[in-house]
C-alpha cells in the first residue's frame, strides 16, 4: 500500500519528526489516540519503537528495527525483528518512508509492504490510507514549526 502526497516543508525537518522520538510523539497517530513512548536507535539494526495508545488506554506497541537509514531522504523499517535481529513472532509488515526534494517541497512518500494478503487487507481495514493521509497532516503541521 502506497500513500504519497507533496508536503510543504523540507526533507530533513520531515526526516527529524520521524527520527526524533519528542518529535515522533507529536503526530504518529490520528487523534483521540496518541503515542504513550516512542524509542529510536537511528542505524540498521536499531530497535523503533512507537507505542500506541487507544482513547480507551490500551498500549499496543509496535516493535521493530531499521534495514536502511539514509539521512534526509529513507527510512526502511520491519516489524520482522527485534533489537539484536530476533526474529518476531509474528511479522506483520515492512515501511518504506522516502522524502525527496521537490519545489520548496518535499515528496512524502510512505510504503507498506505485508507478509501476506490477508495481512494487506487487515491493514486496509483499520483504516491505512486515512489514518496515514491524517498523520501525514499532522507531521507537516508539526514540520512547519521546526
């Protein structure tokens, strides 16, 4: 699954609300949810950490660890690890986060690949393309006061 839209802030202040856990906090989940603990260790092999939280208090962390970390421009993630390359239970997807320079832009561009179709459809029905446009919104928001 694909989300791309053309964000009105540059590259790197997106790449640092991704990778900076304060910042991290602030837009991850559409609104009521939000994010109870964000950890980030920035290097293929580095444990991400987002621990989501529903308007209810229940905390459902999302484990993980980065395959690629090009500053300013791509961010590979997997739910298939945890820290030290131990295999998850059960692996759920894979992210691809790509910002590139466009105009006085940058072209936001956030890929889920899934192990299986069924985990494609679950995805898609919580709610993946609204629920990614909604924090792609919010990260912008936040961008821009960076």
């Amino acid at each position: 699954m694909v989300l791309t839209r053309l964000i009105d802030a540059p590259a790197d202040k997106l790449f640092r609300c991704w990778t900076e856990p304060e910042l991290l906090v602030k837009w991850f989940v559409p609104a009521p949810w939000s994010v109870a603990r964000a950890e980030v260790d920035l290097r293929p092999g580095g444990r991400c950490l987002v621990v989501m939280r529903s308007p209810e208090g229940q905390e459902m962390p999302n484990d993980g660890v980065y395959l690629e970390v090009v500053p300013n421009r791509r961010l590979v993630f997997t739910d298939a690890y945890r820290a030290g390359w131990i295999p998850s239970e059960k692996p759920f997807m894979t992210a691809i986060v790509s910002f590139e320079p466009e105009g006085s832009g940058t072209r936001y561009t956030a890929i889920a690949r899934h192990w299986n179709a069924q985990d494609r459809k679950t995805h898609e029905d919580m709610g993946f393309h609204e629920g990614w446009g909604i924090c792609a919104s919010q990260m912008e928001a936040l961008a821009k006061t960076l």
